[in-house]
C-alpha cells in the first residue's frame, strides 16, 4: 500500500471536514468518524482527514500509483472547493508535479465498433500495457473523448497540488465513466448505450471512425462481493458490469439478476447459470421503475452471507439504497448501490 500526506493550513478545518462530512452523508460516500478524524473510503484507496488546530492533515493511501495520483486529486479538489476563497498551499510527500499525465492513463485507438443490440454497440480499443484493465475487483474506467472536429486532445494532468490540470477548452476531452467489458494486454472493449439524446459517449461510439484516438485511465468502482448469494439489479447502463461479474463468479453460485430494459436489450449476451436465472423487467413510460418493487417483493434466502449489486439512474438507486438498508436491514457491507446515470441530465453518457 502506498501513502502521502499533507499538512494544510485553514482558518476552520473543523469547520471543513464538518461540510466534507455533509456532503458524503448526501452522496451516500462510504466514511468512518473515529472522534476527530474521517475516514474516507473511495474503491480506489482511503483518505484521512483530522483537523489540528490551524491544520487540516491529510493522508491518501492507494495500492498503486495511480490510484494514490487520482485520490490526491480527488482530495485536493474538495479541499480547495470547501476551504473557499484563495486556494490553501497543499504540499504532499512523495509527490513530483510535472508529469504529463496520471500513472495510469494509457491513449487507445479505435480498432472497430458492431451493434450488439439497437441500443448496445461494443468498441474495440487497441493500446500499450493495457492488462491493468483487466482487474476484476474494479469494473470501470474514466473514459476521455476528443472534442468535436480534434483529432487528437490534449490529455489532463497531475498539478503542484495535486489537483487536475485540464487542457485549455478547445483541445479539452469530454470525461465520462464507462465499464470496461473485457481487456487484455494489448486492447480493451467498452459496450455503450446509445441513448436518444446522446451524450459525448454515445455520439463517439456512432460516429467514430477506426483509428479514431481517445484515453482511458483507472480502473475503479468495485464489482460485487463474493457471497454465498448475490442480486444483481440493473438496467442497459449496467449490463456490461453485471456481464462481468457474472464472468467471473463460480458455476455453482447462487442467486438472482434482476434487469429493467426495453425488450431488444434482451438478446445483450450474458453468461447463463443454473443457480443464477436472469429475470427481464418490461420498463413502461408511465410507470415507476419496476426495480424497486421486484426488490421490495424479492424473497431473500434465509442466509446472511448475501450481496447486493445494482447499477442504475439516480433517483432510482436511491430508492433501492432505503429499500436494502431500511426494508431488508442490509449493512453497508452487504450492498454497492451506483447512480449510472440522471435522468433529468439525459444526455451525461
């Protein structure tokens, strides 16, 4: 495990962490309060923060480089986004500005794209070292598409602080988080859905030509727990992450995979268990999300070594979040609910 720290001078760091704390408790981030220090847990590593008198100290630790790159710049941005006014001096140990992109951001080209289903098309990526992406313990990727009309972007990079430097607008990539399908050493496939009103990822996926250049970097955002029985709940956004973890659990896993979809979404290849039957959920236009009753009404096995895995649009994960915590009395540990996407923000994919 890889750590670095800083010590940040503030006028109120209680004040701060105090805000950061409001903010994760509204945006369901998993963090301890052990007295005066938080706890922060982010799937690429954890960050510690406690406020000491004038001082707010700060430690980031990543199993790797690259995450140990992306938590400091998660952290350095909510710092100087809570602090307000003139940005603190953030200095970290074992950091060395300067590079001309993050550790782990790898550039692809595009090798080819086919329909899957007429809401699904796979693009097949080529690279260097991309068996990173292979790590099944963590399901995505930030993806990075060249603007409009540029050939090649220009690619975001680590500042002194830590914090993202993006490219000047006109040569700026579009970043979306998108789940990588499959990888290997030298290429990785990334399914997309392709929305109505469709977004930087879905335009790139319908229009791109072969060797078309964009940058991916990661991986992050955990798959779901090993248990003796698993729900799996999603709709299209998330059926590249449920056929992945589906990939990778045992022949003779127990449990249930509930999917929302429009029925052409049906014919999306996902691998087939015995103990795991796959139930279609018809979505209707007037009607609310038939995920959250199919998970109210879905009888739980008697065991307590249970999961949970849903991705989804917002509004309705956090409907599923207050069903398995309140209704089904699941811990933390026992579920990972995503937003995939916002329904009053259509085209973010």
């Amino acid at each position: 495990m890889m750590f670095s720290e800083a010590a940040v001078a503030l006028s109120d760091p209680e004040r701060l962490v105090a805000d950061l704390v409001d903010h994760m408790n509204a945006h369901d981030v998993a963090h301890d309060r052990i007295g005066r220090r938080v706890v922060v847990h982010l799937g690429l590593g954890d960050a510690t923060l406690e406020p000491d008198g004038g001082i707010l100290r700060v430690r980031v630790e990543a199993p790797d480089e690259g995450g140990l790159e992306m938590m400091r710049s998660v952290v350095a941005s909510n710092v100087v986004d809570f602090a307000g006014g003139d940005p603190p001096q953030i200095v970290w140990s074992g950091f060395t500005a300067g590079a001309e992109t993050f550790s782990n951001f790898r550039e692809l080209r595009l090798v080819e794209g086919r329909s899957l289903t007429p809401r699904l098309r796979r693009l097949t990526f080529t690279g260097a070292d991309l068996g990173r992406f292979a790590d099944h313990e963590n399901l995505h990727v930030r993806l990075y598409l060249p603007p409009p009309d540029v050939a090649r972007p220009e690619w975001p990079r680590p500042g002194p602080d830590g914090r993202t430097i993006w490219p000047d607008a006109t040569r700026r990539p579009d970043m979306r988080y998108y789940t990588i399908r499959r990888a290997e050493a030298k290429t990785v496939e990334i399914d997309f859905v392709l929305h109505d009103a469709p977004g930087p990822g879905a335009r790139f996926a319908l229009h791109a030509e072969p060797g078309a250049i964009c940058g991916i970097a990661g991986p992050l955002g955990r798959t779901a727990s090993p248990a003796a029985w698993t729900l799996l709940v999603g709709d299209e956004t998330a059926l590249p992450a449920i056929a992945r973890i589906l990939d990778a659990m045992p022949a003779d896993a127990q449990g249930i995979v509930l999917l929302e979809a429009e029925s052409e979404a049906t014919h999306y290849p996902l691998r087939a268990f015995e103990g795991v039957p796959v139930r279609w959920l018809e979505r209707r236009a007037d009607a609310e999300s038939p995920l959250i009753d199919s998970v109210r009404r879905l009888e739980f096995p008697m065991t307590a070594d249970v999961f949970v895995w849903a991705g989804c649009e917002s509004t309705i994960a956090r409907s599923l979040r207050r069903i398995l915590r309140s209704e089904r009395g699941l811990s933390r540990e026992k579920h990972l609910v995503v937003g995939y996407w916002d329904r009053d923000e259509p085209t973010t994919r």
